[in-house]
C-alpha cells in the first residue's frame, strides 16, 4: 500500500521524464534574404567566441554579397583561404548562364574544393559548422554551401601505452576517426570491408562507425549491434566505455562481454574471424563484439610469435589466471582447514612463520590484498617520478616493515606478491577487473568452508560464465559447448598454415580462410637440381 | 506453453550423461562386495541396462519433444497419469536427496570434518539450484566443462596410478558363484546405470530429435566404459583391502606417489567428486522442478527450484543416519526399490502407448 502511495507520488516525476526533450523544433529552411539568415546564425552563436563570420562580394559580374561561416580551430585555414581567393577573383573568365542559380555556379566553377554540397535546412548547416565545416551563403539564393574542410589539430598515430608489444606494428589508433579508420582501411585493402557511419548522443553528437567485411560477418550480427546502438538515448557519449555498457548482454555481470582495444592490428585480426568493430570518436579505444572469455587471455603478438612459444604463453596465461584469482584462497584454506595437504617440512615452515602472527589468516589476506589494491591505484593515477616513491614505500614500509613488526607472515606476503603478478600478467584489464573484485568473496568462503566453499564459488563462477553471451555467442565457447575444431587457436595456437578455418560459432559465413595443406617441406630431389 | 526454450546439442548431451552416469560411483564404488569380479558385475549390469533403456528410446521416439510428464498424461490420461507422474517425481526427487548426501557426506568426512552438516548441505544445494535455474543449456554448457575436467582427470590418475598396478589382483577370475554375480549385476545396472531414465525430462529438448536413440546409447556406452574402468583401476591398486575403505577410489588416490615428486593428487580427486556430484543433482533438481511445474501446468517452473532444492536437502539430511547406513541402503536395498521407478515406470508407459494407439494421429500424418 505504502509502495501504491509512493509511486503514485512519484508517477508525474517519471511522466515528465518521460516528456521529449525540446529541440524538437520544426524544420526551418534558409530564407532568401542574407541579412535574415546573418542574424539566425548571429543570435545562434551567440556568446561563441570561436565562431568567425566573414562578410565579402563576389561579383558574377554584379556583385552579390555572400557570408562565410566557420569555426576558428576546427577548419582547416588552407581550405577556407582558397575558397576565399577563389570567389574574390575579380577577374572570373567563367561567366555565369542567366539562368543558372548562383550556388550551382560557384559549385560548379568557381570554388577549388573537393568535397562541397549544397544545404536548404538550417539546423544542419549549424550541425556542419559545429563540425568544422566551412558554410557559405550567398544574397538571393535558396540554398546554401557546405564546403568540407575539417582539420584540426590532433595527435599523431603514436605506439598504444595501454598494450605494448614486443614484435608487431607499433601504430595505435588515436583520437580522431578518420585517422583510424584509414589505419584499419590499409590494412584491409578490399571493398568489403564496410564503415557504416551513425551519430549518438544529442549534444555531443559523437561518430560511431560499425565496421565489418561482408560476406565473412554474419549479417544477423551486424544487424544486433546497429539494433543496439540505435536503442541509445542519450546526450553525451565521451569514450567508448559509454557505448559499451549500453550495448552488453548482461550488465549486471562482473565480466565484460565486449572486448576494448587500441591496437589497429588487434581490430583487423578480429574482423577477419567474422567480428564487428565499433568505432568511436575523440578516444582510442574501439570496441569488439562478440567476444569470448578465453580471448582475454590472448594477445596479438601470439599470433606473431612462433607456435610453441605462443603456446606455451597461452598456457602460462591460464595458470596465472587460475592462481590470481585462488591462490590467497587456497593459502587460506589449507592453513585454516587442510593442513594435512602440504608436505611437513613446508607445513612445519609456514607454521613458524605464522607463530608470531596476531590474525587469523583471512585477516592477514584481507589487509594484505588491501594495501596491495591501494599501492596499485596510487602508482596508476600519480605521475611516474613520484610513482616510483610509492613503490619505495610500498615495498619498504608496508612489506619489509610489517614483517618485521610481526603483523603479516613472510609466507603471506609471498603469496599476495605472487598474486599480484599473476593478475599483472594478463594481457586485457578487462579479464582481470573481474578476477580481482571476485578473489575477495573467494577468501571468504575459503575462511569459512575451507576447499568445499572455494569449489562452490568455483562452481558459481563457471555456471556464470556458461550462462552468459556476447552477442549471442556463449562467452565459455568453443570449451561450452565443446568445439573441437576452434582448440587450435585456444588452449594453444596452432601455426598459421594450419588454421584453415574461423571460429565456428562467429564466422561461419565464410569458414574456410585459406587452402589446406600448405605445411612448408623441403623440395622434392628433381626440383632441387638447376 | 514451452517451459524450456533451450535446445541442447548431442555432443553436450552424451557428455552430460558421461559424468551422470559417473557421478555417484566415483565414490561409492558399485560391487567391491564381490571382490576382484566387481568389474564383471559391471559389466553384466551395463549390458542388461543397455538392454533395459531400449524402452525409452521407443518411448522417446513414440513421442517426439515430449517429456516423461507430457506422456504419462497422453497415455494415461489426467488421472492415472497424473499419479503415474507423481510416482516419477518422488524417485528422482528421493534420488537427488540419496546423490547430496552422498557427495556432501563424502565432504563433510573427508573434507571439513568439524562443519555442521546443515552448512556443507544447504551451501552445496545453492550451486545446484543457481544452474537449475539458468536453464537446460547452461546445465549442459557447465556439464560439459566439468566432464571435460573429469576425464583429464581420469586420464592423469590411470597414468599416475600405473606402478601400482597388481595384474594378480584379478585372479582368481569368476569364481563368485553365478547368483551372487547376477544379483550384483542387477545391482549395478540400476545403479548407475538405470538411474540414466531421468533423461526421459532431458532428451525431449536434443535439437536433434533422430538422434535420440544415439544419444541415449553412446552416453550410456562410455558412462559404462568409466565406470568400469574406474572399478577395475580400483580392484588393480587396492585388491581385496578395497573393502576395508569407506572412500576406496578416494583412497587409491591418496597413495599414489611417484618419487616424491607427484603426490597429493587427493586434492584433485575432491574437487572432482565436488563437481560431479554437482552435475548429477543439478540435473536431477532441474528434472523435478520441470517436472513438478509440467504436472502442475504451472507457467515457469523457475519459482519452484528454490523450495524443491530446500526440500531435497531437508530430506537428504534425513535420509541416513549414517554413513554406513547410506552404505547399506545403497548395497542391499537400493536397487529393488529402484528398479520399479527406473525401469518399471517406462515400460508401463509404453506398454500403455501400445495398447491405446498412440500417438495415433501424428503417424497418419
């Protein structure tokens, strides 16, 4: 009853949510006259110091006066100066046919520009200048001029910081997204890989491009993602993480089901299985979709690298993964409940090491994983000069000195350092967001069932796993539900002349991607002689 | 109204029904009464199972898509059918209760041995009831990981177990007299291998629905290989002592010791009889509550998970006071209370299809 009440005070809060917001108005075209139109774009930029109007005549041969709109810092200058010496000329050979309208002749003849195309409706002409396009618009005429002459200052293609690699490209995608759709582009040199551009967000108007190659994409899924980003209601979208987490198939869940990356290499590598990339503007990072759990612990080089040492990488992933997240619960289990289990000279050992120590061992796990957490953030957000002081006193003050002070076992301390490493040493932060908020209720069941409570968290964390998807994919495949044929790029990475074949469950459109057989052999004994 | 919209794939199924099929045997292992014949026991109870499970391949093949509760009520009518149902219901539900404690007994001796049992139990049913909950696919996407697991597992301990290998354990063969043998035959087919009639909920949803009859036999031909080879590594390592053991197989493991290097596998062997042991509740709690909501014509049958996992824990602490009890009832008395579920209930029901006509429209078309 109390519940009716409340909402039926809160009904008009939501009702007028739910209202549209007010830029909804209609549709207003550009009028004939100049000074009219002046003063809509004046009194809608007014206050915005960044925007420059430019007042001139070009004469056809009356002179007719024309405006130029443009936002300082956004246009390339070469651009707009060469429209403007281009119409100031007053020596114009061309001269204009009675009847043709004087924007088709400028079009036509007169400005030097590649990309320019005429525009009636207002409002757009405002979205163009706000994206650094150059308008033009001219006394007596219906339509006005968008000349393309976006540039602006940017960062160059530098190396990614956030996935370094040892051997392969060192280019990573930067803030604007043309320039990383022409890395993806040289890289894919074929008409099918497809860009499909949209925009999102009601002020930011951010660009999201949806990248993929026919025939290999399964056209379901693309039609999955441009359904889900064209759900998006929203005003802003400043980084990509925005997109994601409207996108995912199961928010409430600890892992990620979609796969973040800045590396160009990592994109096209994705795209050739039968992925979607999206793209997005003013950050890094592009997003992949479908994703699988197992390709968190891959990195590009893997496929680089020669197979056995890739392999062998692929396995050591697995254990570290394994032993991020159980290793303090285990610890915990086997000193508190199993003792029985170790051997009795380590058992002897760890007992002695533990003698002087106040806490139980779940306590000594908790303050150590804590100061571990803590060291970790304050070494990511400061500069790097002082990041090295936290690290001095990290491991001086809070490792050495609580040994010392008989506040935590060496024994421990191992442990949490060895943790740490671990989840270090996975290549996606995505995959050890996860491990890492999940290793605390672990410890918990480990401090208080033991082995038994670890299995059942384990068991938990596995019916999680198999139970979610990623577009539609199940995040466990290809080991839930098994596919044999996919294990040559999974547990271990089989070398390049024999994968013939996609994933199973991702590009199944095309599967086949390259011949059979084409295992290097020496030349047969005929073929060797001159 | 489909109460499971999940389609599941052969090679899951046959998986599933692999670590099914092993499950409860990994620790109570079947026939050490009968010594170093055990695994012929064994084997004779596989051979009348795999004859036994031909009634529900027809059964299932009569019926296509159709689980055991759809039938019953097809050929019986709302009635009858209804308390044949129930009589279904009862035995998987009492098995699932039987399969916990067994499993959650092992744990609380072996493993934790000072924890209430209240605790061991109700925090192993919540794994169960979680995956139940999620649905058939998932159950056979977990399953299929864990049986995966299972089998690496039992590839690693043959390897490991090898030197101590006794061929002479085997010897004298056969000289159990023949009605001793059958009896332990009989018993083995009904357990474990009959307990497989809960499929009957299961296989209705393989996206495959010709494939049924493969299914049912290479998932009850390679859960029979395990089991056998489970049986027979035991008799290999442990010999006659095997009986003096609560956990014999736990046991094997325990002693194995190469050099001082590989020792301590027992860890392992835990955490597998965990996992297994989940397998087979969760599948058995997920028939019953599809099938308490089926018979009930409820909408989703979801809801009923939760009070039917509390149930089957209640009873399954009841069920025993003992280990040994459990032993017992297991060994002497399990097998012909079973039989009439396992293999009775089937065979009525097609008995009954048979002499109504049925499904008498679906073959005209």
């Amino acid at each position: 009853m109390v519940f009716n009440k409340l909402k039926e005070k809160f009904k008009g809060l939501w009702a007028d949510k739910k209202t549209p917001p007010p830029n909804q108005e209609e549709k207003k075209l550009l009028s004939r006259s100049l000074g009219k139109n002046e003063k809509y774009f004046r009194d809608t930029f007014n206050r915005c110091s960044d925007v420059i109007f430019r007042k001139f005549e070009v004469s056809v041969p009356d002179p007719v006066p024309v405006l130029m709109v443009y936002l300082d810092g956004l246009s390339s200058f070469i651009v707009g100066e060469s429209v403007v010496r281009s119409l100031m000329n007053r020596y114009l050979k061309e001269k204009r046919r009675g009847d043709e309208p004087l924007a088709e002749h400028a079009r036509d003849h007169l400005i030097s520009v590649p990309e320019i195309k005429p525009e009636k409706d207002l409002g757009k002409l405002v979205d163009f200048v706000l994206s650094g396009d150059i308008i033009l618009i001219m006394d007596g005429e219906p339509e006005g001029l968008v000349i393309s002459s976006r540039g602006w200052e940017a960062r160059s293609v530098s190396e990614p910081e956030a996935e370094p690699l040892v051997r392969g490209p060192r280019d990573g995608f930067t803030e604007n997204i043309r320039t990383n759709t022409s890395l993806i582009r040289r890289r894919l040199k074929t008409s099918r890989l497809k860009l499909e551009s949209l925009e999102i967000g009601s002020i930011t108007k951010t660009a999201v491009i949806i990248t993929y190659i026919d025939g290999i994409v399964n056209e379901k899924l693309v039609a999955e993602v441009r359904e889900r980003l064209a759900r998006i209601k929203t005003d802003s979208i400043l980084e990509s993480g925005y997109l994601e987490q409207f996108i995912e198939d199961n928010p409430w869940s600890l892992f990620s089901q979609v796969d973040v990356t800045e590396r160009p290499d990592k994109v096209c590598g994705n795209l050739l299985e039968g992925r979607v990339a999206v793209l997005v503007d003013n950050t890094p990072f592009a997003l992949i979709v479908p994703v699988l759990f197992l390709q968190f612990l891959q990195t590009p080089e893997d496929y680089y690298m020669r197979p056995f040492q890739a392999s062998f990488l692929r396995a050591l992933r697995l254990v570290t993964l394994n032993i991020a997240l159980l290793l303090p619960s285990f610890y915990i289990a086997i000193t508190t409940f199993h003792q029985e289990m170790l051997p009795t000279s380590l058992l002897l050992s760890i007992a002695q090491a533990r003698s002087g120590v106040p806490f139980p061992a779940l306590v000594e796990a908790l303050l150590m994983e804590m100061a571990f957490e803590i060291v970790r953030e304050a070494g990511i957000r400061l500069p790097s000069p002082m990041g090295q002081a936290v690290s001095i006193v990290a491991s001086l003050v809070v490792g050495q000195a609580a040994v010392s002070a008989g506040l935590v076992s060496p024994a421990m301390l191992i442990v949490v350092a060895l943790t740490a490493m671990a989840s270090f040493s996975l290549p996606s932060s995505h995959a050890t967001e996860a491990i890492r908020l999940l290793r605390f209720p672990i410890m918990f069941l480990a401090a208080t069932l033991g082995l038994f409570g670890v299995m059942a968290g384990l068991l938990v964390i596995l019916i999680h796993l198999c139970s979610l998807r990623s577009f539609g994919v199940p995040y466990l495949s290809p080991i839930a539900p098994l596919t044999l044929r996919d294990w040559k790029d999974v547990p271990v990475r089989a070398p390049w002349w024999a994968m013939f074949t996609r994933p199973r469950l991702i590009g199944y459109k095309e599967p086949q991607r390259q011949e059979f057989f084409q295992m290097p052999r020496p030349p047969k004994r005929r073929e060797r002689k001159p | 109204m489909k109460l499971e919209k999940g389609r599941i794939g052969l090679k899951g199924t046959v998986l599933i029904m692999i670590g099914y099929i092993y499950g409860s045997t990994a620790i109570l292992s079947p026939g050490v009464g009968v010594g170093q014949d055990a695994w012929v026991a064994q084997t004779i109870g596989l051979g009348l199972a795999l004859i036994v499970v031909w009634v529900n391949t027809l059964l299932l093949a009569r019926f296509p898509g159709q689980t055991f509760i759809e039938i019953n009520e097809r050929v019986f009518g709302p009635y009858a059918g209804k308390f044949i149902s129930l009589l279904f219901l009862w035995y998987i539900f009492h098995l699932g209760s039987i399969v916990l404690i067994d499993h959650l007994d092992f744990v609380r001796l072996m493993i934790i041995p000072l924890t209430p049992a209240e605790v061991v139990v109700f925090l192993g049913i919540l794994p169960c009831i979680y995956a139940a909950y999620k649905g058939l696919e998932v159950i056979v996407r977990t399953g299929q990981v864990l049986v995966v697991f299972t089998l690496l597992y039992f590839g690693l301990i043959t390897l490991f177990q090898v030197q101590s290998y006794d061929f002479a354990n085997f010897k004298p063969f056969l000289v159990t007299p023949f009605p001793k043998l059958a009896w332990a035959g009989l018993t083995a087919a009904s357990f474990p291998y009959l307990e497989t009639v809960v499929f009957l909920m299961i296989l209705p949803f393989l996206n495959q629905q010709n494939k049924v009859r493969v299914a049912v036999y290479l998932g009850l031909f390679f859960g029979g290989l395990v089991v056998i080879w489970s049986i027979m590594r035991l008799i290999l390592v442990l010999g006659d002592t095997a009986v003096n053991y609560v956990y014999p197989s736990y046991y094997a493991v325990r002693i194995i010791n190469i050099a001082e290097l590989l020792n301590r596998f027992e860890i392992l062997a835990a955490m597998n009889y965990i996992m297994i042991g989940f397998l087979k509740v969760t599948v058995l709690l997920y028939a019953a509550g599809l099938g308490w909501a089926q018979l009930c014509k409820c909408q989703d049958y979801r809801p009923l998970l939760l009070p039917l996992g509390a149930l089957m824990a209640l009873v399954s602490l009841n069920n025993f006071e003992h280990v040994v009890g459990n032993f017992e009832f297991t060994t002497q008395v399990y097998s012909i209370y079973a039989l009439p579920f396992s293999a009775g209930l089937p065979f009525l029901v097609l008995v009954g299809a048979w002499v109504r006509g049925l499904p008498g429209k679906v073959k005209n078309k």
